[in-house]
C-alpha cells in the first residue's frame, strides 16, 4: 500500500477460507507480519480448529489497524502455520483453501491522518 503520509494508520482485513485437520491437536494459526521482517509480526491468531479431531471448514476474519506502518509504502504479508504435536504426521492436508470454490481476500485501507 502507498500511503499519502506518514502519520497515517492502516486498517487491515483479512478473509480466508481453511479447513482445520480432522486429527486431533494439529491445529493452524495465522499471522501478518510487516515489511518481509517475519520477526515484526502486526498482529496474530493462534491454534485454531478443534483438540478433539473434528473437520472444521471455515472462514477466518482478521482486522487490525496498524498505526505504526513506518512509512509510505508497508507491505504486510499474511502467513499460516500448521502445528503438528511431536511424534505424529499431518495425513491429511489442512490449511488456507483456493481455487474457483473458494474467494479469498486482503484489504488495506489509509486512515488519513495529516
């Protein structure tokens, strides 16, 4: 995003369709992090889907204001992780879904602040 100043904020909203693993305690989390600097993360969602084992389909909503952007031009970048307890296998695959089934998206907004 190309920000008009430097005192402004950034509202961010993230959607993301993702299926959570049907095997008990592999969980997903979610996290945006500014600038290609995985160690300035913005804000984070973590361990979401069931302990228990159930297949959960959803959409994950994220908002945050940023109101540290750090210049004109941030970049944010989403990211997932999938936890798996030590000792057992992902057998079937979970995380962000795509394709024509499935819209995605992230919005960036300038709250302008002169």
């Amino acid at each position: 995003i190309t920000l008009i100043s430097t005192n402004s904020a950034v509202k961010m909203e993230f959607k993301v369709n993702f299926r959570a693993s049907p095997e008990a305690d592999q969980l997903i989390s979610f996290r945006v992090y500014k600038d290609n600097d995985d160690t300035d993360i913005v804000f984070q969602d973590c361990s979401l889907g069931s302990n228990r084992g159930v297949t959960l389909t959803n959409v994950y909503n994220g908002t945050f204001i940023d109101t540290t952007p750090g210049g004109t031009n941030p970049t944010y970048t989403l990211q997932y992780y999938l936890h798996c307890p030590a000792g057992d296998a992902i057998d079937t695959q979970f995380g962000i879904l795509g394709g024509s089934t499935n819209s995605n998206y992230i919005f960036l907004q300038e709250l302008y602040s002169p």
